[in-house]
C-alpha cells in the first residue's frame, strides 16, 4: 500500500492555511480512514498533550523614534519548581486550594458564563 503525505501552504490576504494532502489509491481509503487516520489522529494528541508548555507572557515597550511607542509581547517557557507539595502553607488550606482547583477544572464549561449572553462590555 502507497500513501503519498505533502505539507500544502496557501497563503493568501486574509489567512497563512497550511494543511496536509494525503494521496493513495481509492481501495485502501477504508484502511485509511478505519486505521491510520486514526492513528495519526491518536499520535497527535498523544504529541500534543506531552508538548505542553506553560508560557509566561508580558509586554515589553520599547521607544521607536519613527513610530513613537510601541509594544512587542514576548514570552518565555514558565518552568518553575515550586509546587503544592513543596509549598510552605497550612495543610487544610493547601487541600482546600488543591480541592478548588481540581473542581475548577472538571467544571471548566460552567466558568464560561459569557457564552450564549450578550457581551459583558454592553451590559
């Protein structure tokens, strides 16, 4: 079996699209679609959810004689070795945070208050 993966690029004015094109022949697309799209799919994930990094962001200004003020966002990669269990505090209140922010988490969905209403700025 022959499959043909290329990295396609369509710039235009209104976006920078970059997608694959997978080519093969028309009696393998159940193969394709019922095995290695989904693993490619399952690698992806798998790459994506080992890659995460926390990034710290600010804003650095800087003076531009030309162009007066500007602001250039930079960030760095935020690795830090504090954490809950290194962290000097009260027991009952560190299992108090941890236990709000495990909830916090698995209730993602419910903190989005904003979704399905009218923007808070015209409130």
């Amino acid at each position: 079996m022959e499959i043909r993966l290329y990295s396609v690029s369509k710039p235009d004015q209104y976006s920078r699209e970059n997608f694959f094109e997978l080519i093969f022949r028309k009696k393998f697309k159940e193969k394709v679609l019922n095995e290695y799209l989904p693993h490619i799919l399952e690698e992806y994930q798998r790459i994506k959810d080992n890659d995460k990094v926390m990034k710290l962001y600010a804003m650095n200004l800087s003076n531009d004689d030309l162009v007066g003020i500007r602001t250039i966002w930079g960030s760095i990669n935020f690795d830090h070795p504090s954490t809950f269990g290194t962290l000097a505090m009260n027991e009952e209140k560190k299992e108090a945070i941890i236990h709000g922010l495990k909830r916090f988490v698995r209730g993602k969905d419910i903190y989005k208050g904003w979704e399905g209403l009218d923007s808070p700025c015209t409130r």
